[in-house]
C-alpha cells in the first residue's frame, strides 16, 4: 500500500502542476485581453479538481495502510509473484449467461435511445439472463 500511496501522491502531484501550466499557458496565448478571460475555466478546474480526487485518494490509501499496518506483497522486496496471487472466486469458462446479459443492457440502452418499447424486453431479457447465471450450477450437466 505504501507503493500505491507514493503513486497517487505523484499523481496529485502531477495533475496540480498540469493545472498551474494549462491555466498559466491560456494566459499567454492571448496577451491582449485580461487575464481572467482568457482563462479557459472548463480544463483549469477540471485538472484542478483532478489533482484534489487523487489527493483525496492517496490520503485514504495512506490512512488505511497506517491503521492496518500490514504491507502488502508488492511492498515486501523478498516476495514471491505467488504471495500476491488470492482465490478470486469460481469462474464458468463455458457459461453463456454473461453474453446474454450484455445483450440485455444493449437492448435496455437501445430502448432509452430509441424508443421505450424496447426497454421491456430488455428488462424481460435481463431478468432471464440473472436467473440462468445464478442458477446454472443447480441443472444439467454441471449440476452438483
């Protein structure tokens, strides 16, 4: 975690200097006219704001790494690529229930874009797709 916290501080970093250069070289293109307009507010307070989340975000990561106090396998210079390797879950190679889902939220999409008749049928083909998904191991050949 200490790792993590050294890159987001430096993205902060970053992304506060991005800020000061944008803004400092939206001055300077336009000498002409008054500094506060020609500043081109919309990008200057975006990176601004950009460089503030991942303050934001580093200080939580460093807290959280303070209060816990483990580090973690990235942080330690003897570890081995396996120590970081967790149980991530049981995963269905073969399953076709996710392609299926996806296309639900297309249709869902489409029937906001294009018109409501469709929002039903993919909220009808959403709910068959989460019923299969969850229940595929409880039928047919992989059942247990």
């Amino acid at each position: 975690m200490r790792t993590n916290t050294g890159l987001w501080w430096l993205l902060s970093g970053f992304f506060l200097l991005m800020a000061v250069v944008y803004t400092i070289w939206a001055i300077i293109t336009d000498p002409e006219i008054a500094y506060y307009t020609s500043i081109e507010w919309v990008g200057s307070v975006a990176l601004l704001f950009t460089a503030l989340m991942s303050a934001l975000i580093a200080f939580y990561v460093g807290r959280v790494h303070k209060a816990q106090g483990g580090e973690l396998p990235e942080d330690v210079l003897t570890s081995d690529i396996d120590d970081g390797d967790p149980e991530l879950g049981e995963f269905s190679p073969w399953s076709w229930w996710p392609i299926v889902l996806a296309f639900s939220a297309a249709l869902g999409i489409m029937g906001l874009a294009v018109g409501a008749w469709l929002l039903p049928i993919g909220l009808t083909v959403f709910m068959v797709a989460i019923v299969g998904w969850v229940y595929e191991y409880y039928r047919g050949y992989f059942a247990r």
